[in-house]
C-alpha cells in the first residue's frame, strides 16, 4: 500500500491550491484526479475573474489553471491523472482505480476537492440527444474547438448560463433565447448586459415544458410561470434548436463522504448534501478536510482560498506547520469575507450558516 | 463541425486521428477526447437508456454522467468523455446503427 502524508482528491482549484501549501509545510502530497489533466473546470474558462489580486482577479480561469500547475509542479507532489478514487475508508485510507488496476493508498489526513456536477431538469424528452449540460458545452467548444450545434437555447441564467451563453456567440453559435424561471436574473448583471447588446432575447418567468425531435433535438415549447411556479396556460411558445444548454445550478460531488458515512446536510443555498466541517475545514471523519464547490457551490476564486486553508489545517493537523502559518490563517479567512461580502455574497452566506461555519 | 474564428482562442490544426465508430473510418484530432471527436463527426447518439432504450447525447463532460459510455478497443463502459483518443482506436456504442455520410 502506497503511504502519504496527504491525499487530495481532485486537481481542480480547491485541490490544487490545497497541495501546494501542504507541500510547503513539508508534506508528501498526492493529487488524485479523475481526468486526464489537472485545473479542472478552470482550463475551459475564457472569462476573466473578479476577486482580488491574490485569486488572480482579471486572469482567464484556463490562465489561473496552468499558473496552479505550474506551481504545483514545483513541488514534490505526486500527480495521479486518469485516477479515480472509489472508495473512501473511515482509517484514512481510498482506493484508487487507474488503467485498469485497483489500489490503496494510505495517509495522515485527506483534502476531499471533488467539486461539483451540474443538476438536471425535469421536463418532457429531457433526455434527447442535443440536450447538453452547459458546462460541457463549454469543454466542447473552448478546449476542443468543436461546437454542440448550430441554433443554441440556454436554460438558466446564472453566471454559467449567461457566460456560456456569450462564449457560444464567441463562438459562432447562434443563441436564440435564454429562458430563466424566476422573476428576474440570476448572475452578474454585467454579464446579462453584454448578452442584451448582442440581442439575446432574455425570458424571465419562463421555463422549458417539453422538448421536441425524433432520436435528437428538433424544437422547444417554452411556457411562462406565474408567481407560484405554475405554468400558465395558453402561454406556450415554440424554439426551433439543435442544441439545448441545461444551466440550472450545480450540486456538491459529495458522494465519497457520504460513503465514509461523515455527518452531512442538504443545504439548498450550497446546492445539496454538504460535509459539517469544524473552523479548521475538517470533516466529521478525522483526519478528512473538504474545501471547494463540495462543501457548497460557489466561485473558483473561493474554492482557491478554502484549498489553501484546508491545505494548512490538514498539515497542521498532521504535525506538518507552513512557515508561514499564522500569517496565512488570518489573510486567507479574511479573503473569503471579502469574496462574500455584499448582496452577491448573501446566499452562499446563509447556506454556510445553516452548517455553521459562520457564526 | 469546429470553430472556424475566435476572438480569444486559437486552435491550431493539429495532427489528424484515424479512428472507428461503429465501424466507420473517422477522423479527429490530438488532443480530442473520444466524446469531442464523435461530436465533430456529427454523432448525436451516444448511448441508451436501459429500460426505455431511449437514445442517450453526450451531457456532462466530466466523466459524471455515463451518457457517454461505449466500448473501446473491445472495453466496455469506457467514459469517453474522460479518454484521450487515439490512432487506430476502435470505438462502438450499442446502438448497431448505420451512419450516412454526407
């Protein structure tokens, strides 16, 4: 059995950020990663983000994601690509399946970075071909260059669906609508400004009643909600589109820890079931940390930060302490308020309440 | 289909893949995941629902899902949204369909 001062469990901000300040206080770090690089969803970023200078605001996430390689490779981390982890065992111990082959690896504490999937919509045909979650739309188009089709409705209108939306018209896709189901529009109001320029008619009080096409996407029939939800009768309008993006929010990848049987709640403000974590980001299993969109969705710029803090905590806790510890351990929690502070900052806010990681 | 202009990024035309679907000669490019390659070419059907045998797309591209999965190389259930292709790589779904190229 392999042994290691620490286990991360996903290359993506959160963990990447982890291992590089585990690595500097001295620990043997392995990063486990599902595909077959690192950065996760940051490398099919082409936006530029906010925060301040520390989370690389007004770099291009795909630009944060080989600057936190690049670090990472200056460290003596071992990195596993191609591995997914299956199994997370109450002695701290996971089993990794790599090319075929099974193994364990054993170690001092673990950082869980699973980060986050995208949630599904429940309406008629919502499984027909050309129906994508916005997300791999985006790897499509950013990373490979390759385009989901040629007349595009995004459902949601979050900062995914509205960032999406404009990276598709970068793209040479065509978008016809973007229908969002409350009252008024989820993301930046930036963001929806740059889509109303280029005249993406923006549907509030709208959302998709059944999707049409024989073996693949052919048409959509939309339908207005009332102020309860309900749809309103008589108001059904038709798309004609080849690809539909569901952007309706993400949930926490939190099923390893659900395995280990570590205490969990659902939260909607964080988008699903969630670890309880102590103020030093450790979970109810000892020696497992969780930082990231598993622990509740929120930006990439966030994620880095709660990486870096579980990164220290879970050296410290293994008797490994960063030079620079204290110093650290106040900058960082004191960046997370900044990044949380405000109106945008409510829910996210809330939810950590309801888990009680802000008083 | 590709991006043929982008404001922000630049693909470089890198070297061709030969591959097979379904027994099709069919080509990508390195660096393309098996997923991305077959959306290239056109390839909507991905998988089926196992009950309904409803046709399955590609949809979440982070190896979630299992829309994606087919055989390769004689492999079953290999997320070809997570896999790299490769020369020479022989890739089936189970939908046993004929394609028409146009």
């Amino acid at each position: 059995m392999i042994e290691k001062d620490l286990v991360v469990i996903g290359g993506g901000p959160a963990g990447l950020s982890a291992c590089k300040i585990a690595a500097e206080a001295g620990m043997k770090v392995a990063v486990f990663e599902r595909s077959f690089a690192l950065g996760g969803q940051l490398v099919k970023q082409t936006h530029k983000f906010f925060g301040s200078e520390s989370q690389y605001a007004k770099v291009r996430g795909m630009e944060i994601a080989k600057i936190l390689i690049k670090d990472l490779e200056k460290t003596d981390a071992e990195i596993y690509l191609n591995a997914t982890v299956v199994g997370l065992y109450k002695d701290n111990i996971i089993t990794v399946y790599q090319n075929g082959r099974y193994f364990k690896v054993k170690a001092k504490a673990i950082v869980i970075a699973t980060g986050a999937s995208e949630k599904f919509l429940a309406f008629e045909n919502n499984d027909l071909p050309g129906i994508y979650g916005a997300g791999a739309v985006q790897t499509l188009m950013n990373i490979h260059g390759v385009l989901p089709g040629k007349e595009v409705v995004m459902v949601g209108s979050g900062n995914i669906g509205l960032i999406v939306s404009y990276q598709l018209i970068q793209a040479g896709v065509k978008v016809k609508a973007l229908v969002e189901a409350a009252g008024k529009i989820g993301g930046y109001g930036v963001h929806a400004s740059k889509l109303r320029r280029l005249g993406v008619p923006i549907l509030i009080n709208t959302t998709v009643k059944r999707a049409i096409g024989k073996d693949k996407l052919e048409k959509i029939i939309t339908v207005k909600l009332d102020q309860n939800w309900n749809e309103i009768a008589g108001s059904e309008e038709e798309i004609a589109c080849d690809a539909l993006c569901i952007s309706v929010g993400l949930s926490p990848l939190h099923q390893l820890l659900s395995m280990a049987e570590a205490n969990m709640l659902y939260v909607n403000e964080l988008g699903g079931l969630v670890p309880i974590k102590t103020c030093d980001y450790e979970t109810s299993l000892k020696g497992v940390f969780a930082a990231g969109d598993v622990t509740g969705i929120e930006e990439a710029s966030s994620a880095m930060v709660e990486g870096k803090i579980a990164g220290l905590m879970a050296a410290k806790h293994s008797g490994f302490i960063h030079p620079e510890y204290e110093k650290l351990e106040n900058q960082l929690n004191s960046e997370l308020c900044v990044l949380r502070q405000g109106p945008c900052g409510e829910k996210i806010r809330c939810g950590l309440k309801k888990v009680g990681e802000l008083a | 289909m590709r991006v043929d202009e982008h404001p922000i990024l630049k693909f470089e035309k890198k070297n061709i893949i030969h591959f097979t679907f379904n027994g099709h000669d069919m080509i990508g490019y390195d660096g393309d995941t098996i997923a991305a390659a077959l959306v290239d070419n056109g390839i909507m059907k991905f998988s089926k629902s196992v009950i309904n045998n409803r046709p399955r797309g590609f949809y979440c591209a982070i190896g979630n899902c299992d829309s994606c999965n087919m055989t390769v190389n004689n492999i079953k259930d290999v997320k070809t949204c997570m896999t790299l292709l490769e020369e020479g790589m022989k890739v089936e779904n189970e939908l046993h369909e004929v394609i028409i190229n146009d």
